[in-house]
C-alpha cells in the first residue's frame, strides 16, 4: 500500500522536468534486471525467493527515496538507480548488479549520440555548435530558387524540408565518431547533396551544386588577391537586405555595433560576448532581420545574469523601431530632428493611419514635438517596448508608425481632445505619461486619439429572463468585445433547469446552455484583432443551477455543458457564510420562484430568502434543492483549487458600501473583480480604469505626498475625459457613462515600493504602509473630483448618493458592520489625515464621479513600465513570463542589487536561485534579514496580504484584483483564507494561485553540484547540462495568468 508521504513524492527525470515519484517503475526495472541475469523468459513466473528479494530492495529503495525528498533533497532518476545498484550490492546479488551497471551505461552512451553534441569545423578553421536550423535554411532557399517561390514558401514544402533535415542531421550523427564529434562543412553539403538526388529533387540538388560551386569561385579569386589571411582572421557573412541586394557584416563591425548599444552599463555588459554569441548563429546568406534577432537574444540570453542586460536587448529594439517608423538608425546625429518630422507628418497625414482626423487641426503640432524628449526612451527595458513594438504601436501595411515618445503623445493628445487649451493639456498629460508616474489601461493606450476612440476597459451587465434580452446581451458583448473591452455578466436572473416555460408548457434547460454560448462568442469576436474576447459571468450561490455551475471549466465530463473561456464568479450573500458557520442547510432556488430575491442584500436579502424556504416547507415551491451549507462549500473549494474558479466575490459589502445605492442594485463584478456598479437592463455599467505606479512617488524613506497628488489631480482629470470622449459601442453603455461617470484609478508596483523601503511583505511595516498610500490616494482622488466637479458640474446622479449624504467610503465601514455584527466584521478603521478638508469640499461642490476608486491586475501596463504588477507580491525572483509576445526572464533587479553590495551575486547564485525555484529561503550565503524582505508570494502567509487588501479595502469605494495563493493543497486552510477575507471586509477575490503546479525549470541546472549523485560515481551524471527545446506554439492570449482588458 502507497502511503500518503510517498504519493506527495516527485522526481527529476533527465530532461529536467519533474514526474510523481512511482515504486511500480523500480520493480519492474528490478524484474527485468532479473530476468535478464538469471535467463528467466518473460511468460514464466519468477521464483518466489526472487520475487521476495525484488520486493525487498523496492521497499529498501523507495524507503530511502521518501526519506531524503522528506528532507528536503531533491531526488533524479540517476540517484535512484545508484540506490538500486547499491540494495543490489548489499543483499549479495553482485552479478545482477554488474549487468544492471553495464545496461546503465549502454543506455548513458545511447542518449549521448546526439546532434547537440555536434560542432562543426567551418573552412577557415573555426569550430562552431552543429545547427540543424541552417540546413533547413538552406534547403529552403534551394527550393524557392528552383521553384521561383514569391511569398510565403508552401506548406508542402516545409514539411518536405522537415523530413529531408530530419535525414541529413540522422546522416551526420551517423558519420561522427563518439570520440570526435566534429564534421567538416563541405561533408554536410555533400551529405545534403546525397540526401537530395536519394529522394528525387533532381532539379533543386542541381541547382545546390551549381550554388557550392559558384561560392567556391568566390573563395578561389579571394585567395588569388591575398585576401585569405584577412578571412581566417575574422570572421565574415553576407547579410540579405530587405531589397534583395547583399552586402558583408565582419565580426569587428558587429562588435562596434553592439559596444554602442552597451555603452551605458560599461561595468556590467560584454559587448564582446555578445558579439560572440550572435556571430554563432549567423549562416551565409543571413536576412538583416536575423541578425537584429540574434544580437537581441543574445543579450536576452544574459539578462539572468545582470539585469542591465535588458535595457541592452531594449536599446537594440529601439534601433530597429527608429528604422522602421523614422527611416534612421537611434544613433543618427539628426535623429531628434527627424523625429520632430516624422511626427508633425504622421499627425498630418492620420486619415491614412486611422487616426482621429482632427488631431492635426486640434493641436499645435510644433509644440508637441518639441515637447517630446526621446531620452525617455531610455526607462524602457526589453519587455516593455517588445510589448509596445508588438502590440500597441499604431502601424500600417505592417510598418510601426509610433516610437514610444510619439506613443505617449498620441495618447496624450487623444486624452485632451475636449480641453480648452488643448496642446498645453496634452504636454500635461504626456510628461505623467513618458515619466511612468501614472499609466492609463489598454485599450486607453490602443485606442485614444484614433479615429474609433473606445477607451473603457470594464462593462458589466445584467441578463433578463427572456430568449430576446438573453441574445441582445450576447450580442452586446460581441460589439463590446470587438473594440477590447472586458465584460461581466450577471445571469442570476436566468430560470433554472426544469422550469417551467409558461409560453410553450416546457421545461427550461437552465442557465448553462446560454453561458455556453456567451463563452463561444467570446472566442469568435476578438479584441480589436489584438487577443480573445474577456467575459466572466456572474452566479448567485442560491441559483438551482450553481452546482452545474461550478463544474463548467472542468477538464471532465460532457463538453456541451463546459465551458472553458469564459471566467465563473460566485456571487456570496452574507447569509450563506452565517450557514456555514452555524453548520446549516442552504436552499437552491429558480430565480423565478423567488422574486426580488436577486436584487434584495442585507437584512432585506435575509428576510426574502427565509420566506420563500417557508414557502418551500409549505409546499407553494416546488422546484427547489436543499444542501448543507458545508457541503456546497467544500465543492466550492474544490473547483477552486481543481480549475482556479469561480472567483468570490461577496455581494453584501458591494452593495452596503456602494455610494450608488440610491440608483439601484449592484449585481455582479466585471472581468477582473474589481469593478463594482449598478445594472439593469436599460444601463450597461462602464468603467475607465488607469493605474498609478506608486514607485515613482517614492522618495527617501516615504512617499513624496505633494508628487502624489499631483499625479493623482492630473489622472482623474485624464479618466474623467475618457467619459467625454469615448465611443459607445452599445445605447446602454453610453448612457450609463454619462449619467454616472465611474472611474477607476489603482495602483501597480506596490512590491516595488516595499523593496525600495526595504519592507517585507510578511510585515506589520507593509500593512501600514498599504493603509497609508491608500489613504493619501483615496484624499487626494476624491479632492480632484470634487474640483472637477466645482468646473465641470456633478455627475448626473449625485443627488441621494452617499457623497450626497455625507458619507465617504471610510464612514460606510460602520454600515456593514450594523449588519454583520463586530464578530463577523474586523476592519481597521484608523486614519491619518484630516479629513475635514475634504468633506467640506465634497458638500460645497459635490463629486463628478460616482466611483473613483478600483485596483486592476495591470498585467499589461505593469510590463510596459517595468514594475511589479499591481499589489502583487513578488512570485519568483527568477522566472519566465509568457505573453503574446514571447517568453520573458524576469529577474529581481532589487535583490540582485541588495546581493552585488554584499559580493555574493555570481554564477554560483544564479545556479542556486534556478535549482531552488527562485526561492531564497534555503540558500545559506543569503543573510536571514533578505530573506525575510525577500519572501515569494508562496512564502507569504495569506493573512499579511489579506490585511493588507482590508486596509485598502476600507479607502477604496470599489474593488481590488486580489489573488491568494496556497502552496500545498490544504482544504481547511483554503477554507479559512476565504473566510478570513470575507470577515476582512474585502468586496472581492480574484484568482487562486497554487504552487503545486508551477516548477521553474532544472534543465540548465548540473546536478553533480548538488550532491544529488554518490561519490564514488565518477562520471558525470546524464542530467547535466540536458538542454530541453520546445516547438514554439502559435501566441494565444488566454488572460489565465492576468487579465488584460483591465489594465
């Protein structure tokens, strides 16, 4: 019998990756091992003696194995066969032993006969890695130049190009000796001139000969002009323009180009190695585009090292979007003149570019260049502006029009189109922008000052129960998809499964079929051409169909009632957590049995919900299903943890708190949790979001208050005109935009923050820091508005708000805890300020906005600007990031800096942070007080960040993108975060994170320094240096690691 201890167990196999730990494995190797020595065939059964002593070893083996990942090591596949031969030794089975070690070794040689071990000597005595890719190329170009190919080349070729690469490496391994395996260049021409005439492509293996023998006239006259010594010395290839001509790049001539790009971290960036490592991947022949590539991964390739590397890789991109949009090189002398021009010109000529058509008569155009100062350029690290160059610069027939600084400008200008004085706003509005001290959201970025300006990022609606409003909101969420909004859907209202249809005396098939087909229009309308269509739909935990709601992102089951592109969100009453507490049952209703149930909190939701399950014991409703409280909240759990939904969100602190209850009801969140308005069926809710990067407004040991706000002051009046200037794609949108005016202004790089204050996470330190940042953002956003409200006038709906009546969003604290009771509400309500000042203002001049406040993930924005996203904690401080525009290495510039003072950042450290998944905690050269301000998200106990999301919770009039995370699968603590954070106050949650899933990748990690492998094993083991590649998968944004429509 497997014990639990050994269930949890993982092993490293060769390739790197960790596998569940399986004893089966071991006795079968051991049978076979057996079988093999004792000459016993595979149909007769093994002596019981030697079935006993197979056992045993097993049971010796795995016993050994459990202990030492017990305690902490980490186990491989070589290790436990070392153990296996070992137990072999100790119970006198010394000839089983030794065929098993020679089996071993065998199998050892076999893996090492690869392509990758491979090098190859060029012909003018360089040895370079053997690459399969430029046989690939080459056979290409031999194809397009037979077949006279024009575009893309054909997929049939390809894969004809595939099997014939495929060969020709299976040729080469075959002609190089284990000992030596290096081969000449000329034998793999000849190898692929074989392959070639062997499969019948007569016409391209004559036209490959005729190319050899012309490049070695070439060679021959160089030689006859005494130009061989030159080419030995340094190496040279022919680089393909992109109008087809031809010119030579030399070693020297990159190593200037690269010197440049490092020459602002001298100390830190090899231009030489650089250089080194781009030139061994050029071939003959190689596209101007290929060489950017190469000299760009390259420095990629070192950012893990020193981080300056990044700005390296940023520096040689920027190179490439200054050729593109200007037509010169960033190290032009006339580069800011030509920069000036092409702006005033690409303004000018907008139409063409889809840009708004006023913008050039708008605005002073010569002001705005000479505003602009392209040493900003210069923040950017390689992620943020590959994410611009990929996504967010505007470009025509596939030409980047936009460098960052006119990016920022644009946007600016769109931002100030309803200004009186237009050009001075938007210099405003883009000196906070080009200085990353506040950053709107996405499609703010995407989309203002072009010709369709939709810049919201959140929609929320309500569903009605009737097929003509059910399909009029898909089909509005269609139209706001199209122009990358993300939505929230409320189906609540939707009648259950088995209801009756009083029009045609059927039954109802529920809600699921429809959230079904709402997840397939997400899928089909994408986001402005740029990612997947965002929605997450909303359930009340009463609904009859909230168990089948549960279950429909799960992997199992029947499709057609799965649904796994949309997000799933719990709608919680208070009542139901008083069940869970009280241990008592929880009826399931249809939304038609119970009316006004959904639109009903508080004590009014209370007394609803009692008298319909009186009705229920009455027998007046019949269609009805009751549960234990416990056991619908274990199976919430569960699919939380299995599928990381649904999110909860808690409906009585959302609408108790909300400043709009006099306008009706708030019925679910959006997208990302953080969005909390009224809808109904005649309003679709919006929200304008931007972030606030709180890292630029840190000085010394605190936060630069007067920088604060008047970055605050600036970016409500930037959201406030996104109102006036957007384009609606629904009528309901619109005039629940005008009429109310939310807006939603958050934070990113809180993380950040600590770190430059030297504060852990895990601190009382942070708490505090959390409720005061909050609460100066909370005072100086609610002082803007109600300024902006003194010159533009209040929003529509002000009058019986609760600004209207006196109340700020700290004062509603008191109004939850009426309800719940001190026992089930622990708020700190503590402040600093004086908040007189604000409220005499919010009474003479009332409020233009009716929401001001909301925390988005910023997924995007954070990367742009190169901080951590959000209120995040740190996750790893070494690990990839995927998005659609590549893989990233994100290393944790602040530690490595903290590790360089104390001399302890090199290679060794670097091999440690890898093997111990970006973990400090059991490196030993790393001092206790680092480690503590260094902790990773897993490292955190959830209840500092959950006090941390409550003393925001108690500034803030919405939401926050709050994501937990767990380390181990552990049900009662799971269920006690998520009670926590309801007692906390928090409106909302968003995603579980779990580690369990989530390895950092030991491919590049030599396990032999680990003393993973016996002493007296000599040779190095087979996992080292093992370097798994992946076939790149085509980019697909699943917003599953963040959302992106809200930031």
């Amino acid at each position: 019998m497997v014990d639990l201890q050994e269930k949890q167990c993982t092993i490293v196999k060769r390739n790197g990756m960790f596998v569940p730990f399986d004893r089966n494995r071991i006795f079968q190797a051991l049978e076979a091992a057996f079988r093999d020595t004792r000459r016993i065939d595979d149909h007769m059964p093994l002596p019981e003696d030697l079935e006993s002593s197979i056992r045993s070893i097993t049971h010796q083996v795995v016993k050994e194995v459990v202990q030492k990942i017990t305690d902490g090591q980490v186990v491989t596949v070589e290790r436990i066969q070392d153990m296996v031969e070992s137990q072999l030794y100790v119970n006198g089975l010394q000839d089983v032993a030794r065929d098993y070690i020679v089996y071993r070794d065998d199998r050892k040689a076999h893996r090492k006969k690869s392509w990758q071990s491979l090098s190859v000597v060029r012909r003018c005595g360089t040895v370079v890695h053997f690459n399969p890719m430029k046989i690939s190329a080459a056979l290409e170009k031999a194809f397009r130049a037979t077949d006279k190919t024009e575009g893309m080349t054909p997929s049939s070729v390809r894969e004809e190009i595939n099997a014939l690469t495929q060969n020709i490496v299976a040729e080469i391994e075959e002609c190089c000796p284990q000992q030596d395996r290096r081969i000449d260049i000329e034998k793999i021409q000849d190898i692929v001139e074989q392959q070639l005439m062997v499969v019948g492509h007569y016409a391209v293996a004559k036209n490959y000969i005729l190319y050899r023998e012309a490049r070695a006239r070439v060679r021959d006259n160089r030689e006859e002009d005494g130009s061989t010594e030159k080419t030995i010395a340094e190496e040279a290839v022919e680089v393909l323009s992109k109008d087809g001509s031809t010119y030579t790049m030399t070693h020297s001539q990159l190593l200037a180009h690269l010197a440049r790009a490092c020459s602002r971290f001298p100390e830190t960036t090899d231009a030489a190695l650089l250089t080194d490592m781009a030139f061994a991947n050029f071939y003959s022949g190689i596209k101007e585009s290929e060489v950017v590539l190469a000299c760009i991964m390259a420095a990629r390739a070192n950012i893990e090292k020193e981080p300056d590397y990044a700005f390296v890789a940023a520096e040689l991109l920027l190179d490439v979007v200054y050729k593109e949009a200007l037509g010169k090189s960033k190290y032009a002398e006339d580069l800011e003149q030509a920069h000036r021009d092409h702006f005033k010109r690409y303004i000018a000529e907008g139409d063409t570019y889809r840009l708004n058509a006023e913008l050039k008569h708008l605005f002073d155009l010569d002001a705005l260049a000479d505003a602009m100062d392209l040493s900003r350029d210069l923040q950017f690290s390689y992620m943020g502006i590959q994410n611009l160059y990929d996504r967010y610069f505007n470009h025509h027939e596939g030409c980047r029009l936009e460098t960052p600084q006119i990016f920022w400008m644009r946007v600016a200008m769109g931002l100030a189109l309803n200004e009186q004085d237009k050009t001075s706003w938007a210099i405003t509005f883009y000196n906070l922008l080009s200085t990353f001290r506040y950053t709107p959201a996405t499609p703010t970025l995407f989309n203002s000052g072009m010709r369709h300006s939709q810049l919201s990022s959140c929609y929320l609606s309500t569903v009605q129960d009737n097929l003509v409003n059910i399909y009029k909101v898909i089909a509005d969420n269609a139209m706001l998809s199209k122009w990358a909004g993300g939505i929230g859907n409320d189906w609540t209202a939707i009648r259950a499964t088995g209801a009756l249809i009083k029009g045609t005396n059927g039954r109802s098939q529920g809600v699921i079929p429809f959230i079904k087909v709402t997840n397939d229009t997400a899928v089909a309308v994408n986001q402005g051409g740029k990612r997947k269509g965002a929605v997450c739909v909303y359930l009340e935990v009463w609904h009859l169909d909230y168990e089948d709601f549960l279950e429909l992102r799960k992997n199992t089951g029947d499709e057609r009632r799965r649904a796994h592109d949309v997000n799933i969100a719990s709608w919680i009453p208070d009542l139901f957590f008083k069940r869970l507490q009280q241990k008592g049952t929880w009826t399931l209703f249809s939304p038609d049995d119970v009316p006004g149930l959904h639109d009903a909190y508080g004590e009014e939701f209370e007394r609803l919900y009692e008298e319909y399950e009186r009705k229920v014991d009455t027998g007046e409703i019949r269609l009805f299903k009751k549960v234990e409280a416990e056991d619908l909240w274990r199976k919430m759990l569960s699919m939380l943890f299995e599928t990381g939904h649904p999110w909860m969100t808690f409906k009585d602190p959302s609408n108790i708190r909300s400043a709009q209850d006099h306008k009706g009801v708030v019925r679910c969140s959006n997208l990302c949790t953080e969005i909390l308005l009224n809808c109904s069926e005649t309003e679709t809710a919006v929200c304008n979001l931007g972030s606030i990067n709180l890292v630029q407004h840190i000085v010394g040991d605190g936060l630069d208050e007067e920088k604060l706000s008047e970055t605050i002051s600036i970016a409500v009046r930037m959201l406030d005109n996104v109102i006036d200037i957007n384009f609606y794609p629904t009528k309901e949108a619109k005039e629940a935009n005008f009429a109310h005016r939310a807006i939603g202004l958050g934070v990113m790089g809180f993380q950040d923050a600590l770190y430059k204050l030297d504060i852990s996470y895990a601190s009382q330190e942070a708490v505090e820091f959390a409720d005061y940042s909050s609460e100066l953002i909370s005072y100086y956003a609610i002082q803007a508005s109600c300024l902006l409200a003194k010159e533009r006038g209040t929003y529509s709906s002000y009058k019986g708000s609760k600004w209207d009546r006196g109340l700020l969003p700290i004062d509603t604290i008191q109004l939850l805890a009426n309800y719940r009771g001190e026992a089930n509400l622990q708020m700190d309500t503590s402040s600093r300020k004086d908040w007189e000042p604000i409220r005499s203002l919010v009474k003479e001049h009332g409020m233009r906005h009716c929401q001001l406040m909301a925390i988005a993930p910023t997924a995007t924005i954070s990367n742009i600007i190169g901080v951590t996203q959000s209120i995040e904690p740190t996750y790893k401080h070494l690990f990839v990031k995927s998005n659609l525009s590549g893989e990233f290495t994100i290393p944790n510039v602040y530690l490595i800096e903290k590790l360089k003072k104390l001399g302890i950042w090199d290679a060794d450290m670097l091999d440690d942070l890898k093997y111990f998944d970006g973990s400090l905690l059991e490196i030993e050269r790393i001092p206790d007080h680092l480690k503590h301000i260094f902790l990773t998200a897993f490292e955190i106990e959830p209840e500092w960040i959950i006090e941390c999301a409550s003393r925001r919770q108690k500034w803030i009039d919405m939401g926050q993108s709050l994501n937990l995370y767990l380390a181990q699968p552990d049900g009662k603590k799971l269920s006690n975060m998520y009670l926590t954070a309801w007692k906390k106050g928090l409106k909302t949650t968003y995603y579980l994170r779990s580690s369990s899933a989530t390895t950092v990748e030991k491919s590049f990690v030599d396990i032999n320094k680990r003393g993973i492998q016996p002493r007296w094993m000599k040779n190095k083991s087979a996992s080292a240096g093992i370097i798994v590649e992946r076939a790149k998968k085509a980019p697909v944004c699943s917003l599953e690691e963040g959302c992106e429509a809200c930031q």
